[in-house]
C-alpha cells in the first residue's frame, strides 16, 4: 500500500496495480465455470506405476461458493459475449461455444515514450492474454494463453492470444467424442423445445454443467 496512489483502485478495476499468476487466474475462471466453487488446481488425478494406481490425489474444495449465484447468472452472459460480439469474436465459432476474456496490458506502466536522462525512446512492451472455458453451456475444458511482448498482428488479447486459445480449443475438441455427442443431444433437445441453442441453455443446464460425467467437478 505504500506505493498507492488517488489512481491506484481506478486502475485496479482493469487489472492493473495487481499480481496474480496465470494459474491464480485460470482457478478463478473454473471456479466461474463450476458454478462459483473454486477448486484447488490438479495436474494429476492419479501417479501409476505399471497400471497399478500407486497414489490419487483427491478434489479439494477452496472455497465453495466466490459469490451468489445470481452473480454467476450475470457473469457467464458477459463472457459469452466476449466471443460472440466482443473483442474476441474472431474466434466465435459454430461447432461450440466458448466463454471467456481477452487482456492486454501495458508492460512497466508509468514509463515516460523518451527517456529524459539519455533522449532515447522507450519501446512500448505489452502482454496479450485471453482466458476462457468451453463449451460455454457445459463447461469441460478451460485454458489460459499469454503472449509476452507480441511482435506480429498487433498486441491486442483478441488480435494475438484469443487465436492462439482457439486452435488449442479446435484440436481438443475435434478429439474429444463426447463433446460432440453433448452438443448433439443439446441440439437435439432445444429443436424439440422449439428454441435455439444458446444462453437460454445455460439456465437450465447449470447444475450439471458444474458437474463431470463422474458426478465430480469438470475443472479442477
């Protein structure tokens, strides 16, 4: 708090005056995807050896609920927009939905352009970011990409890193057949409803959509 400034929580609704890590940020968006329950991060369910499970490492709960759930009714609305109509609908896409955000920040903010003790410019530098899950109505997957100091097609999160999210996001679906059966059966139950496949099947997925085929958690 000693370096804050009359600027300081202005500037910290945007993302700066901040330091989280990629991972911090990633559980906090699965915990958006499970419904506001925030999961401790896990790189591996189980260690084998052989085919014999040596150790497994269980679900631990962080925080059971980050906000209310009418929150989380306002907030995944937002982010599928971030896609559909927002600085990342590049990468919108007809096979699924994705939910998430773009970032782009201003690397070493408060530099002056021209270095007033030798005359010389300071180079901008920028990190470009995009975090997001899908599919949106039924979380499965999550990621998050950032680019540091981008040098081709700008700097901008939805111009460099939210395509870089999208071929990730392309391969792991086009291998994952039970996607597509899901999205199948969405389909397929919004024609007999008379409705489009959209937000509207987020309401009344979102129980399950916090829910693996396992009955545990799908980000964790």
């Amino acid at each position: 708090t000693k370096q804050w400034n009359s600027v300081t929580l202005p500037w910290m609704s945007i993302g700066y005056s901040l330091r989280l890590t990629p991972l911090h940020m990633l559980t906090f968006y699965n915990a958006i995807a499970n419904q506001g329950v925030m999961v401790k991060p896990l790189f591996t369910t189980s260690v084998t050896n052989g085919g014999r499970v040596i150790s497994k490492n269980n679900i631990e709960i962080i925080n059971p609920a980050i906000c209310s759930k009418s929150s989380i009714d306002k907030i995944l609305p937002f982010l599928i927009k971030v896609v559909d109509q927002g600085t990342a609908k590049s990468i919108k896409n007809t096979n699924y939905k994705i939910a998430g955000k773009t970032s782009t920040t201003l690397l070493d903010y408060g530099l002056s352009e021209i270095n007033t003790e030798n005359g010389e410019e300071n180079i901008k530098k920028y990190q470009a970011s995009f975090i997001g899950f899908f599919p949106a109505n039924k979380p499965k997957y999550s990621c998050i990409v950032l680019v540091n100091n981008p040098k081709k097609n700008g700097f901008y999160g939805g111009a460099v890193a939210a395509p870089i999210f999208k071929e990730i996001s392309d391969k792991v679906f086009a291998s994952d057949i039970s996607l597509h059966q899901s999205i199948d059966n969405e389909i397929e139950k919004e024609r007999k409803n008379g409705a489009g496949l959209g937000l509207r099947s987020y309401e009344q997925e979102r129980v399950r959509a916090a829910l693996g085929s396992d009955g545990e958690f799908a980000l964790r």
